[in-house]
C-alpha cells in the first residue's frame, strides 16, 4: 500500500466469497506491506478482495476472480488515492 510512493500503515485488506459479506484477513504494516495467512477456499468460487482506510479509496477499487479447485498462490497490490 502506497499513498505517492510512500508507505500506508493500517490499511484492511478483505476477503468475500460470492455474496457473503467480507472480513478482514491481513492489515498492511508500517512498510505498507501485508500478508494474509493461507485460507481455505472452496472449490468453484468467486472470490473478492479489496482494501479500505477512512479516508482514502483505492485502485483498484476491488479484485475478484473465480477460484476453480486446487492450491492457489497470488499477489494483489492497491494503490492508495487520497480524494
């Protein structure tokens, strides 16, 4: 998580599955970075993620993405926009 470059501490990343609704599974750290631990996912399932601080949106606004079965391992950034 970057804000022009520079690291933003505190950002919640969420994780939904189809419409339920979403949780919090990592909170970037003071170098902006976050890792969520591993997590089970049902197999055929779409899957959102996206991030969120008061006072800011994020691009993108969300990534989602159908999960079909088997071990998956992925890298999602969002840049942090200040409106």
């Amino acid at each position: 998580m970057t804000l022009d470059g520079s690291p933003l501490e505190g950002v919640k990343i969420y994780r939904s599955f189809a419409s339920y609704e979403g949780e919090v599974v990592a909170v970037s750290g003071k170098d902006g970075t976050y890792r969520s631990e591993f997590m089970f996912i049902p197999g055929d399932e779409m899957v959102t993620v996206w991030a969120e601080l008061e006072g800011y949106t994020f691009a993108p606004e969300n990534i989602y993405w159908r999960h079909y079965y088997g071990y998956e391992e992925s890298t999602l950034d969002f840049e942090a926009v200040k409106p």
